[in-house]
C-alpha cells in the first residue's frame, strides 16, 4: 500500500527537517570535551516513517531531542521547513510521562492548553483523539487505574492532538510486554496508512530491529563513539508486512550485519583517547561460545536473538565482546567461533581462564593497564577510583564507571588480579602473599 501522503513508491518530496553537520559535544570532568554526535547529516521527509537504530549509548535519544529543539547541537544547523524546530513537532516517550494527578483527558488537553484554545474547543479535540486512539470510556480515569498499554495511548493521544506535522518516539514500545506492544504498534501503524492522523513523518528511536523493519520505510544506523550515521537501509517492502517473509528476514539479516560491522574511525574522528569495552559479564560471554560450539556452524545473528529471547541493544554487547576479544567474528550478519573461540568453548575450567588471560591483555589495553599500575606498587594494591578517574577524563563519569566494574570482571575471571569489595582495592594475589608470608623483625 503506498502511503497517502506519497504521489508513488519513490517520490521526492522536500525534506520537512533537514541536519546539516550536526555536532553534539558534553563537558568532561576535569576539563576538555566529549562528543556524543558527529557530522549528523539527515533529511526527513513528508510521507516516511524513519526508524533510528543503534548500539546502546550512541546518542540516539540525543539526536531525537535535537530534532525536538529540546537540546541544541553544538555546532551544524537543523532547519523546519515551516519555521522553527519545535513547532509542528511532538515527542512519545518511553516512560509514558503522564501527571498522576490529571485524568485522561486532562492530561490529553496540556499541549491544547499551551497553544491558548478555548475549552469546549479542547474538549472536542481531546475527546476526538481520545476516542481514536481507543480509549473511549476512560476519559475520567487516572493513570494509577491505567495498564501500561493504556498510559502509553494515553501519550500518543497527548502528542497527536496537536496536529504534529513529525511524531517524535523515543523506544515508545520497549516498557510495554510482548503482546500489547504488537498490539499498540499495529493500531499506530493502521492510523498512519488510513491517514487518520495529520502526521506527515514519523521517527522512531528503536532498539528492536524487528520493529524497525516492520513499521519504517527507512532506517538510520547509527555507530558509537562518537555517533556517526553509518549507513541508511531504504526499507520498500508493502505493507502489511510479515515477519517470515523471506524479504523481511533478508532486511533484519542486513541491518544487523551493519549494527555489528567494526568500521576504521579516521584519526580525527573522535577525540577519545581509550579504547572502551562492551559492558558484558564473563559468565554472559562465557555462555555465548558454549552455544556457538554447540552449533558448529555459522550462527544468524537474527536468529540467534530469537532463541535466545534478547533484543539487540542486549545482544550486540556480547557480540562486541566476543569479537573484541578475538573469539568470535561476524561478517553479514552472521557470528561464528575463531580458533580460539573453539579453544576456549572445548577447554576445562582452569584452561578456559588461561585462554581468557591472554586474549585479554594482547587485546584489551585498558585491563593490560590494570596488571602493569598493580605491577608497578610495592604492595601490588591500587584504589578501583584511581582508574575511575583516570577513565573520567575521556569518557565521563558514569561510562567510567561501568568501564572499570567490566574489566575488574574480566580481571578477576582471568585471575590477572583479586578485588577486595570492602576496601575497594584492585590487589596482585601474589604480591600480597608474599608479604603476608615474609617474617618480620
């Protein structure tokens, strides 16, 4: 079905917003700057749903808000076609946002409220949509007697009475269980094609590619650190589309292949100076290979996924990991064990550590860190906030810290050194042992 607001299945129309270098950097602690985003340049135009993909922390949510004029980019320029960004722009939220105090229809009239009209006319129109958007019936209610389905209509029918020209939704499905938000993102879809919303585009933030090649007619994929646009998939499969359709599978295959590509990041690129490591638990990475060994094969990350009932954003993080640490490598959208990986799934407990071990400290630079500092101290002890600190100055404050919380597991799962949690101190086992057991005066 082709959408209303198009003339044909490949018309141009003019973009309704338009980024041109778009940057957005943060303040560091301690001085310098981190960039979140880089070189944004993206066109949106009448008559698309435009899906947001990326790994988790790539600055998605940031380039949502940008587009809002909820937070300015740093540097580069966002033009409207009908004037200012923000006008003509509404956002849904994750967390549904609802005033517990407020009724339904209450909450539905804010915006109506803001734009000054009068309140039989934002009756009408909060009733209207209200009833639209299924929720007939309930306009007296409060969101306490609301299901979690229900409080998140109530957010669309918030941002669809003013007549949005583009719908902003920041992962408005991800709070939701399984069926309601197959349910939820059906009726969104079917008002979009029956054109009973006045939204000319739509752009939805999603970790599910699944969802993104289900309701997008184009998806924009983002890579991390900073964020860049690393590719964008024209999505032209008719609606209503079918998950085991072989076109459909082909689509989610490619996209996940380039969620998980490793691209070369120019030198000036980017001005972190560490190289970061996936937030992944080694009992998590650990289990990954096992049922990769067990599959002996070629395993589609896709598939995969389904198996294992995990969506993207947790997935590619044990992807990465695998990869980072040379087990493991994907190429189209498929991941399978290296030598090592297979070394590593087949070996006993004790030699599983040793493998780990060395894969750790020839390719991950921030725990070969950690082993050289403890190395360097008589006492082979070191605080875990002095490596915080040290990761602060390129990462920020709570990135360094899930980055230190990842590599002390690795440490201690490779028994490259102890942690002791009271003390809050990194220690060489060896070192101290031979203290403890050399006599004293």
């Amino acid at each position: 079905m082709i959408h209303p607001f198009r003339k044909g299945a490949n018309a141009i129309s003019e973009p309704l917003i338009t980024l041109r270098g778009v940057h957005k950097l943060y303040e560091m602690p301690g001085g310098g700057t981190g960039t979140v985003l880089e070189d944004i340049d993206l066109e949106v135009r009448e008559g698309e749903i435009l899906a947001v993909l990326g790994p988790s922390g790539s600055g998605k949510s940031t380039l949502l808000r940008i587009i809002a004029g909820l937070t300015q980019p740093s540097r580069g320029s966002v033009r409207y076609r009908a004037g200012v960004v923000g006008h003509g722009v509404a956002l849904v939220f994750q967390s549904f946002a609802l005033f517990p105090w407020m009724t339904v229809q209450e909450n539905v009239e804010i915006g109506l409220r803001a734009q000054g009209l009068a309140p039989k006319e934002r009756e009408r129109k909060a009733l209207q949509v209200i009833d639209m958007i299924g929720l007939d019936g309930f306009e007296g209610a409060y969101p306490k007697e609301l299901s979690g389905g229900m409080r998140q209509r109530v957010g669309f029918a918030r941002s669809l009475v003013v007549d949005p020209d583009v719908l902003l939704m920041d992962e408005p499905f991800s709070a939701l269980d399984v069926l309601t938000a197959e349910n939820l993102r059906r009726d969104l879809l079917d008002l979009w094609l029956e054109r009973r919303i006045p939204t000319k585009a739509v752009i939805i933030v999603t970790h599910s590619i699944e969802e993104a090649v289900y309701l997008a007619d184009r998806a924009v994929i983002l890579s991390r650190d900073p964020a860049r646009i690393a590719a964008q998939v024209p999505i032209t499969l008719p609606h209503w589309r079918e998950r085991e359709d072989p076109r459909f599978v082909q689509l989610v295959d490619q996209i996940y292949g380039l969620l998980t590509r490793r691209e070369a990041v120019p030198a000036h690129a980017s001005n972190r100076r560490v190289q970061t490591v996936p937030p992944v638990r080694s009992g998590a990475l650990s289990g990954l290979l096992e049922l990769l060994e067990d599959q002996d094969e070629k395993v589609d990350l896709y598939r995969l996924g389904e198996e294992l009932s995990l969506d993207v954003e947790d997935l590619l993080p044990i992807v990465e990991a695998a990869e980072l640490l040379g087990f493991a490598k994907v190429a189209e959208g498929d991941i399978e064990l290296t030598q090592e990986g297979r070394d590593f799934a087949e070996a006993s407990l004790l030699r599983r550590k040793e493998i780990f071990r060395d894969q750790a400290l020839n390719r991950c630079p921030g725990l070969e860190n950690m082993v050289r500092v403890l190395g360097q101290k008589s006492n082979g002890r070191m605080n875990r906030e002095f490596f915080v600190d040290v990761l602060e100055r390129s990462v920020g404050p709570e990135e360094a810290e899930r980055q230190v919380d990842t590599l002390i597991d690795w440490g201690r799962y490779g028994e490259m050194f102890a942690y002791d949690t009271e003390s809050r101190q990194l220690y060489l086992e060896s070192v101290v042992e031979e203290q403890e057991s050399a006599p004293t005066d």
